[in-house]
C-alpha cells in the first residue's frame, strides 16, 4: 500500500493550511488591485475567498471524521504591488492546489475513502474554475 491514513491526514491537513492561506491572499489581493480592468475581477476574487473558506470547512470536517485534528496553521501568502503579478501569483496557488487535490483523490481512492474521495473532487472541480477565471483576467 502506498499511502498510510496517517500520512493521507497529514497531506489534508497540508492542504488546509494552503485554503486558509489562499482565502487571506484573496481577501488582500481583492482590497489592493488596482485599475478600471479588475473592477469585474475584484467581485470575482472576493468569491473566490469566501469558496477557500468552504474549502477549508470540508476538509477540517472530513480531517476529524478521519480520526484526525485539523490544523490550525496558514501557509505563506504573498503580494505584489503590481495587480497583474497578484494575479499570477494567485494562478500559481491554484495550480498549485489542483496539483495536490488530484494526488489526494487518488490516494483516497486507494485507501477506500469514497465519501473524502468525493468532497476532494468537487473541491478540485471549484479550483479548476478558479485557475479559469485567473487565466481569463490575464488573458490566457
């Protein structure tokens, strides 16, 4: 078996901590963009936290249902004074995350977790629509 829910909880709980994270750089990012451009984007970005925090509420209910503790720890933001680099740094994140939630799925999938396995994925399809809305806003 390649994945121990020990260690399948410690990843979750690694994810937890990049949501907190990505709802705070949202939140800060939404009050410092600046230009005509981004009006749209700001309304778009503030969702996009308030959907980070959901987030993080499901996997802190499905960390404790696992037998684990949710953390309560943020990993790093960041910021930028120019709003088009607040931008990219907020695709980095999503990437970042799409990346860590289609490993989660597989492993919950391995561990017989189809309820979490569930929860991931629906997580996962929400931040494969942010990563669409930030490539959009750049232009990609």
């Amino acid at each position: 078996m390649g994945i121990t829910k020990k260690k399948f909880l410690e990843e979750l709980n690694k994810d937890l901590e990049w949501e907190y994270a990505a709802a705070i750089q949202y939140i800060q990012h939404s009050a410092t963009i600046k230009g005509a451009q981004y009006d749209s984007l700001i309304k778009e970005i503030i969702l996009h936290s308030t959907q980070e925090m959901q987030h993080a509420l499901q996997l802190s209910v499905q960390i404790d249902y696992l037998g684990g503790v949710p953390v309560a720890r943020v990993e790093k933001t960041e910021t930028d004074k120019d709003s088009r680099a607040m931008l990219k740094q907020d695709l980095a994140g999503e990437e970042y995350a799409i990346r860590r939630y289609r490993e989660r799925i597989a492993q919950a999938e391995e561990l017989k977790e189809y309820g979490t396995r569930r929860i991931l994925e629906d997580i996962l399809i929400m931040e494969e629509e942010h990563r669409r809305d930030l490539l959009t806003a750049l232009g990609k």
